[in-house]
C-alpha cells in the first residue's frame, strides 16, 4: 500500500489585490464567510490581522458534529503568506494536544490580480495508513481527509473570489 497523500492544496485568481486578500484571510474570525466548516474563531482583535505567533480557537462544525480547535500563526507576511498549525482539539474546547494539521495561504500579485493558494497538510504523520484511512472515512462519511479536504478548500476558494469579485460561488 503506498503512502497515504499529507498535502492537498488548490490555486484561483483573484481580481483583488494581494494585501486586501491577505487582510481578510489573516483576520480568522472571517473565515466562516468561506469555509464549508468553519463557524468562527475568537481572535484577540477582530478586524485585523494576526501577527506571527498569536494564537486562536476556531469553532467548526461537521453535519451534526461540532468541534474547536487552538492554532498559532507560523507565518504572517502582509500580501504574501498566512499560515497557521492546529495544535489542539476538542469538542466544547481544545483540550487533545497534537499533531492535527497546518493550512497554508500564498498570495502573488500577478497581472489580473492575486493568485491565492490554499494548502492543507495533515499533521497525524505518525498515524498508520490504514488507521488514519479508516478514522478518516468516519469522520468525513467515506472519504479520506485529502479528498475531503480537496472538495473544502475548491468550495473555500470559489467563495473568497465570488466575495472581492462581487460573483457568486461556482464550485
């Protein structure tokens, strides 16, 4: 059986410049007007970007499932890259420690706009294959968390540029 796929990620241009995306991207709390799953995030200032190494709980939710997760920013260069590493889950409040994931957000400034990419990267490197395969399909209701995420991320992105282009959604 070969290696399970860590990394999924997907690009759209954007008629926006870099900064404005980067902006609202880098502020968590807005996520939810993108993200299929995402429903907020308590960030020390709403409206504005967090800095490299500030911390933040998401809260998302899954059909009936909901959960939180407690992420630090790894990366935080205005107009360019947003990143930030999930280190913490629960249900009601982060309370397992581990490995979970890293997303990922380049931007680049290119003729008609911005080229934004979206990458995600499993954090359960140390999970067997067949386990991860096999948690995966239940919690996701048959699909592995890279297809799953694939579908996530194409929706996320389809969305962010119907948002600054004044479109609607076509993924």
């Amino acid at each position: 059986m070969a290696g399970r796929t860590m990394t999924v990620s997907d690009s759209v241009l954007i008629a926006a410049d870099a900064l404005e995306l980067y902006s609202a991207v880098a502020d968590p709390s807005q996520m939810p007007r993108w993200s299929p799953e995402n429903t907020g995030a308590t960030v020390p200032h709403p409206g504005r970007p967090l800095p490299e190494g500030a911390s933040f709980v998401g809260t998302n939710q899954r059909g009936r499932a909901r959960w939180s997760t407690r992420c630090v920013v790894t990366h935080a260069e205005p107009g360019r890259r947003f990143s930030f590493v999930v280190g913490e889950i629960g249900l009601r409040r982060p309370v397992v420690r581990g490995r979970i994931a890293r997303w990922d957000w380049r931007f680049e400034e290119v003729v008609d706009g911005t080229l934004v990419t979206e990458t995600w990267t499993d954090g359960r490197r140390r999970w067997p294959d067949r386990l991860a395969a096999g948690f995966d399909r239940v919690v996701t209701g048959g699909r592995t968390f890279p297809d799953f995420q694939r579908r996530n991320i194409a929706r996320t992105l389809a969305r962010l540029k119907a948002d600054f282009e004044g479109g609607t959604e076509t993924a």
